[in-house]
C-alpha cells in the first residue's frame, strides 16, 4: 500500500510518496515512475494538488441500483456500463473552491470513487485489471443537475471549471470492491454507500471501457454515485470520504 500526492514547491508542480506525515518526492508523476529523487518535505508545509493530470476523465452513470431508483432520468437498469466524459480542465485539488456558475442552475454533488490508471490499457480482459490501476481516489462529481436533464449528452452539465475536485491523494493497493464512501454537506452526512452495491466494479469498468477506448497511464475513471445527490449553495462545505483512502474538502464559492 502506498500513497502518492502532488503539491506545490515554491510555485512547481511536483510529485511524492506520503510515509508518516513526509512527502518523499518523485523524479515523475507515480504513473510513470514512483522511484524518490532523495528530497523530501513536511506534509504540514506543503500545499496538496490535484494528484492527477489525465487525458481524459472518463465517468460511470447510474452504478449504484439505489441512484438509479432516485434518478428521475433513468427508468431501468442498463445491460452495459453507461460512460460519458468530463473536461480535464474542470479539475481541481483539495480545498480549492468549487465555483457555482449561478443563472438559475441546480447544481449537485456525486461523491465517487475515482480509479487512475497505472499504465496504457487496450482490450483489457476483467482479470488482468488490476494489473492496469496505479490506484484510487476520491472524486466529487459536480453537476449542474437542470442541464444534465435538458441536454442528451451530459458534457456541458459535468464539465464547468471547477466541478471535478479529486484527492486528497491516490492510494494504491487497497481492494476497491467493498469501501464504504460518505459525502457531508456542511457536516450533515447527505451519502452513505459501499463500493460493494456497485453494479459494474472497478476491474469490469477497466476493462470495459478499455474495449472502446484506450486509457492512457495517469487517466481517471469515476465510477457513479450512490443515492444521496443533492443541491449545492455558495458557502457550502462539501466532503468526500472513501475508507482506506481519506477525505476530499471543498467549499462552493459564487463564480
């Protein structure tokens, strides 16, 4: 089990393994290498980042059975994962302030489980998953719920700056099938699901969407919500927290 950040060194973004409060910084970002370059520094000092740069952060609709009965946009189960895509640019770290765009738009939280990829995936078969994570996160996935239901693609709706906070961290070799997650709005537990009523885990999600697209080493995937989603204000506080991972902070701010 390891865990890796990112964080800011006198303005640069840099990479590290975190052991007992030290980041132990990286020569490169963990997914291509998690060799230290022999510098390291206080946990306490250091700004936490956005601990990844993906090409693409590739999202799981309607996972959990219970988010699909509270979802007025979907009727049934589906036979196949449904996928859409999220702005790489729409991504921010730890405490940095998710920015409602105001103009009348509902928008909601979606704590996540979130995997990153380790290393190139094409066609990858179910049990040689695990084989392609580097490891796991937490993600909220914000949404502008109004849009999400007036538009057929859910691009627009998921991909405003700042809707995509990731971290605190990524956490590797955990079993990502049975962790329970919580979200708290303002300290009041709004979600509370496990990883284990999930309909496609992880490992199938790689491998599916590996068959339609390659991943690329240090790409996101979320994998849905569970029941709970709800309307975010300015000034809201708002928490993701997986077991075995940590917790993921932000305030709404007015954009």
């Amino acid at each position: 089990m390891a865990t890796f950040v990112a964080f800011d060194k006198d303005g640069t973004r840099s990479y590290g393994k975190l052991e007992n409060g030290t980041i132990f910084e990286l020569a490169a970002p963990p997914w291509v290498s998690d060799k230290p370059n022999g510098k390291k520094f206080p946990l306490r000092e250091m700004k936490l980042l956005c601990p990844v740069e993906p090409s693409k952060i590739v999202l799981t609709g309607l996972n959990y059975k219970d988010h699909i009965k509270e979802s007025a946009s979907a009727t049934k189960e589906f036979d196949e994962p449904v996928l859409a895509l999220k702005a790489p640019s729409a991504l921010i770290g730890p405490e940095e302030p998710i920015r409602h765009p105001g103009g009348g738009l509902e928008v909601h939280y979606e704590g996540e489980l979130a995997v990153v990829i380790g290393k190139k995936a094409c066609k990858v078969f179910k049990e040689e998953s695990p084989n392609y994570v580097l490891g796991y996160t937490c993600l909220n996935d914000v949404t502008a719920r109004n849009l999400q239901k007036k538009d057929i693609q859910w691009g627009r709706a998921k991909s405003f700056d700042s809707f995509c906070p990731v971290g605190p961290w990524i956490v590797s070799g955990i079993d990502p099938t049975h962790l329970k997650l919580t979200t708290r709005q303002n300290g009041l537990v709004r979600q509370q699901g496990d990883t284990s009523k999930m309909i496609w885990n992880p490992f199938e999600l790689v491998s599916f969407i590996s068959s339609v697209m390659t991943l690329l080493p240090g790409d996101v995937i979320s994998t849905g919500t569970p029941s709970g989603v709800g309307a975010v204000l300015p000034e809201d506080v708002i928490e993701i927290e997986i077991e075995k991972i940590g917790v993921l902070r932000n305030k709404v701010a007015a954009a």
